[in-house]
C-alpha cells in the first residue's frame, strides 16, 4: 500500500528537522536536504508500521491546500509499506523445502 503525507523541512544551522503534522510525534532530521528527504521516508514508514502493528488506525493525510504555509520548505514524503499485510496476515503457511543431504544427517 502506498502512504503519502504532507511535511515540513525547517532548515537550522545544523541542518533540516522534519515533521508531519498529520502524524503526532513523527518526526526527524538530516545534516543536507538528500538526507532529510531519506530520513523522513524512514521515520513514516516506521511511525506506519508501528500504527498497524498495534491495531491502530492510520490517520488520513491532510488536504495539502488546507495546510497553513508558514515559510517552511513543504513537500508530500510517500513510501511503500507491506505492514498492512505483514502484521495483520499471521496464518501459517506450508512450504516445502529441498536441503542438501548432508544438513539432513544427524
């Protein structure tokens, strides 16, 4: 499934903090914007994850045109994340395996 949010770059001396303002205390910071751009897709995919691990509803991102501007670098961070299915499709699954012969002997 693929997230996309709104976040905000505020660029400080040392570098860019980021933050989502649809996601309560998700947020972080690069040295350079490349890495805050990483970063960022990092801690929305964890913040993401966390939410469908523990049963919680992922909030739904803002409308982008209702979000006041306040002279802040603005960007959507989008990742892919299979959480959805990975904590929430926990059935066993079968498979079957061919090993070498010498990693079955006893």
């Amino acid at each position: 499934m693929k997230y996309a949010y709104p976040a905000n770059f505020t660029k400080d001396d040392t570098g860019y903090l980021v933050q989502f303002p649809d996601l309560k205390g998700c947020m972080t910071e690069g040295k350079d914007l490349k890495e805050a751009i990483k970063k960022a897709e990092e801690a929305l995919g964890g913040y993401i994850a966390s939410m469908v691990e523990r049963g919680l509803p992922v909030p739904a991102p803002s409308d982008v045109t209702q979000i006041p501007y306040n002279a802040k670098l603005e960007s959507i961070v989008a990742i892919y994340s299979h959480a959805d299915r990975y904590f929430t499709q926990t059935k066993a699954v079968k498979k079957t395996l061919t090993i070498p012969l010498w990693l079955n002997t006893d």
